[in-house]
C-alpha cells in the first residue's frame, strides 16, 4: 500500500486538500477441521448420583469442513478536499474517484458422518433402495460452494456542506446542511454492467443555551445510504448479485453534553437516544466468525435506543468513565414478521476506573469491567433464521492492569543516573478476563440425524491472559 498526500493553504480562509493512495490485497485462507461428537440422553434426576451423566448414546458423528479460498483485490483511490471559511460560515467540499478490482475464488465444502455414513444435502432428491438396489452415487458434501468471481467497481463520490454559527437570542445555534452523492458501475464476468446513483442529505443543530450550566443539545437527522461492496454482492451460493442496491437507513439522533464540577473536578456527561429505519436491507448470518451476505434486499429493519457516558475525575489527574447502553434493532424479511438481527445486544455496561498510590504516584492501575446481553446465536446452514431464535450467554469480562512508570516526558533524570539516557520508560503487567469467564461469540450446529434437530454447541472465545508490558522511548 502507499499514498501521496498534498495540502495547499492558499489562504486563511481556504484550505485544498489532494491524495491519491494504491492498495494491493493477495490472501489465502486454506483450512481442514475435523471434528466428532456424541449425543446421548442425561441423567436429570436431582436426588440420584449420576446427575448430568449420560445415560444412552442416541448417536455419533463426524464433521469435515474443508476450505480453499484465495482473493486478489486491488483499490486506487483519488480524492480532493476543500474548506472555505466566510466570517461565521464554512463551506466545504469534496471529490472522490474508488477503481475496485476484485478476484476471488471461494471453495468451501462441509461433510457430515453419521454412524459411518455421509449425510446427503438436503435440497438433492435421491433415490435409495438398499440393500435391494446398491447406491452407487459419488459422495456429495452436505454444504458446498465452489464459485469463481471477477469484479470492477468504479465509484464517483462527491459531498458538499455548509455550516454557519449564529445568535438565537442569548442563545448560540450552529447548524450545517450537506448531501453526498455517489455514482458507481459494477462490472464483471458472466453479468451485464449494472449502474446505480444515490443521495443522501442530512442536517444537525447545535444548540448551546444561555444558561449557568454549560449544556449543549444536538439534534441529527438524514438519510444514509451504504453502497455494497464485494463481499456484500457474494450471496451464499459464491456467485455475485449484480443488482444488489444500497442499504438505506433514515436517522434521527438526539444528543446532548453537560460540563460540571464535583468535589471540584471536572466531569462530563454525554447522552444519546437515537432511531433510525432501515429498508432495501441486505440480511446476513454469522458463520463462526464470518458474516454471509444474502445480497437480495429483501427485508426492512428498525433500531432504537439510548448511550450514556458520564466521564471525569474520579481520582484526581486521572480520568475514569462509565457507560450504559440500550439497543434493540430488528428485521423482517419477505413480511415474514420481525425477529431479532444479528447486532441486536440489548444492554450495555462498561466502568472503567483510574487509580494510583498517593505516596507514589507513578505506580498506576486500572480496573475495567464490561457487562452485555446476549446477542442472537446464529442459524446453521440451509435453515430458516425464523426458526433459530436462541441467544448467546450474557457476556461478562474484567480486566486489571497494574504499572510503573520510571521515566516520562515531564521528567527527566541528571546526566550519570543509569535513567538519564531514557526519554521514556514503564513496566507492567495486565491480566485479561480476570475471572476467567467462558464467553461464547458463535455457535457449532450439531446435526441429529434420527430427529432431524440442530443442537447448538457454542464456540467460547480466549480464556484468562496473563500480559507484560514493556515501554521504551530514548
């Protein structure tokens, strides 16, 4: 990757901004998991001495995931920036021209074994008449993609605002108004061109009243409007959806910041509710870590909620915060009715706290602690999402960092002390999840062959770390 990047002050009052940047992507992922399992009923008597024990084996199976995937993409940006200051006002600008050329080929196949015997892909029709009439079909995997794809993307982008600050009476008001527009052509192999045009205008007010308390509102709405990219065009199958169109989502954002003192230090408090409404929205899943595109615009959505952040000096010369958060979004897909998407978590806490030794205070801590509900936990491969509505584990995470600093900018040591040479020097050590909880981030479908059922089993994320942390500037 690289850039070139120039700035040109003319004047005061106007400022142009040019950059031109190339990036250049080869990757692999190549991958072989194996995995077997064992169902069986459990022993769920509370007065009995085998409690949770398995009592009968109902099956056993093997799981083969097999990938091959290689993607060559190569982005040329060329983009040009400008600010024109007029007394109160500011006018500003830009102009951007994005060449996506993208390859890819995807090769992914799933086999499933169940008491030595493959298990079919539920969409094929097949006839088996064993033992009278041997089966003499090749194996075929349960899941399967194998797809080869060439894209060019050319995007035009262009956006202007303008911005003013003025008196509302005693009070002050600034507020800007803008729109952006985007033209881009997809081509590629085995589709015809396809041309799409978007704009987006959007406004926010910011009102700061002539109060005692130093409060400010702020008011955003708009339209906003995501252009896919690659991978939002690939649908499940691995082929591209030329006709994919734009996310579009309205928004309407409510905001506000209040500046205090308590036990005379300073503190802000920030708070947010917002709601916005989503249509032609591309629906996706989670498989592992990998987010699947549908790419068919075929569902609306909505999401509400509220943030609130409240951060200063707990202790004084540190800063310290804690957060809330609300969220709920949903989708409907095909007016099938609203079910959860895969963001939607629904609560949020986090704290995050500052402290230091009064005798020495260049001995530090800090203790962080992060709480939130359980997101959506995904739907296994040619299923209906309706049907899998179950959530992860609530998510549950301290962290503790403790560290010495010896050396730092506003203190340096006289030539012949061994910390002299050092412009900078500290030591630590932090511990990660330091109670150990077995967070889940997905699920492993788990296939029960005689009941035909999806079990899921989750997919935990790393354990407790133990971390130094050496830092040296000279």
């Amino acid at each position: 990757m690289g850039a070139i990047k120039a700035d040109i002050f003319s004047s005061d009052a106007l400022k142009l901004k040019f950059s031109t940047s190339l990036y250049h992507t080869t990757e692999e992922e190549y991958s072989d998991v194996v995995a077997q399992y064992e169902l069986g009923e459990i022993d769920t008597d509370l007065g009995g001495g085998n409690l949770g024990a398995v009592t009968s084996s109902r099956g056993i199976g093997s799981q083969y995931n097999r990938s091959r995937n290689d993607l060559d993409a190569l982005i040329h940006t060329v983009a040009h920036r400008g600010e024109l200051r007029m007394k109160k006002s500011l006018l500003s600008w830009g102009l951007k021209y994005v060449y996506e050329d993208v390859r890819d080929q995807i090769r992914e196949s799933e086999f499933i074994d169940s008491a030595g015997f493959f298990i079919r892909p539920p969409r094929e029709e097949f006839i088996n008449n064993q033992p009278e009439e041997p089966f003499v079909a090749p194996l075929v995997a349960y899941n399967g993609v194998n797809a080869r794809n060439q894209t060019q993307t050319q995007r035009y982008i262009s956006y202007v605002q303008f911005g003013n600050r003025t008196p509302l009476g005693r009070n002050r008001l600034r507020y800007n108004f803008g729109v952006r527009a985007q033209l881009w052509t997809l081509r590629g192999r085995g589709f015809e061109k396809n041309t799409q045009f978007i704009l987006s205008p959007r406004a926010q007010l910011l009102l700061r009243p002539d109060w005692q308390k130093d409060v400010v509102f702020r008011l955003s709405t708009g339209i906003y409007q995501q252009p896919a990219f690659y991978r939002e065009l690939r649908n499940a199958e691995g082929s591209i959806a030329p006709e994919v169109k734009a996310q579009k989502a309205f928004h309407l954002v409510l905001g506000s910041e209040q500046s205090f003192r308590i036990w005379d230090r300073p503190f802000n408090l920030r708070t947010e509710v917002y709601y916005k409404s989503l249509w032609d929205v591309n629906t996706y899943t989670l498989e592992d870590v990998r987010i699947r595109y549908v790419a068919n615009n075929d569902a609306k959505a909505y999401a509400y909620g509220a943030d609130l952040r409240l951060f200063g000096a707990f202790v004084p010369g540190t800063e310290s915060w804690i957060s809330l958060g609300y969220l709920k979004t949903e989708e409907n897909r095909d007016n099938r009715g609203y079910i959860s998407r895969p963001s939607d978590q629904r609560f949020k806490a986090a704290i995050l706290f500052q402290d230091y030794i009064p005798n020495i205070p260049k001995v530090k801590m800090y203790l962080n602690l992060l709480y939130s509900t359980g997101v959506p936990g995904g739907s296994p491969s040619y299923s209906d999402p309706y049907i899998f509505q179950n959530r992860l584990r609530d998510y549950k995470r301290a962290d503790l960092g403790i560290s010495h600093i010896f050396v730092e900018e506003e203190h340096s040591y006289p030539k012949g002390h061994w910390l002299h040479n050092f412009k900078e020097l500290q030591l630590g050590f932090e511990i990660f999840n330091l109670f150990n909880n077995q967070n889940s981030i997905t699920n492993t479908w788990v296939r029960d062959v005689d009941s035909k059922n999806e079990f899921a089993v989750p997919n935990f994320m790393t354990s407790r770390i133990f971390n130094v942390k050496l830092r040296v500037r000279f």
